[in-house]
C-alpha cells in the first residue's frame, strides 16, 4: 500500500468523505537547500564583534571615570 492510498484511506475515516483527489504530484528536490556554515559562521562573528564594539562605545559614553 502506498502512502497516498494509505493517506486517502485514513482522510475517508476521519472526515467520512469519499470524493478525495490527488491534485499534484510529489517532486524530488533536485539542489540541496543548505546555506553554507562558512557564510553563516563569518557573519555571525562579524555581528557579535560589532555587538561587542557598540557595547563598550555605549559603556564608555554613559558611564564616566
């Protein structure tokens, strides 16, 4: 049994409903759809250094010694 069968069968009992159609087909992903760990690794310390600069910026304006 296939998991469309299966599928339609278990909607028909839980709706009661006999007039269930398969609209579209499933199609298989062709290209990975993974962003890269480097880009993602530079940005992200890229960001937590400016988090850091604007930070000690912000505490040296605010707070006088």
């Amino acid at each position: 049994m296939s998991l469309v069968t299966s599928l339609q069968e278990r909607v028909r009992q839980l709706t009661g409903d006999d007039n269930i159609k398969i609209v579209s087909s499933a199609e298989t992903n062709v290209t990975a759809n993974t962003s890269s760990v480097k880009v993602s690794s530079v940005v992200g310390a890229l960001g937590g250094f400016g988090l850091s600069l604007s930070l000690l910026y912000f505490k040296s304006v605010l707070i006088d010694d």
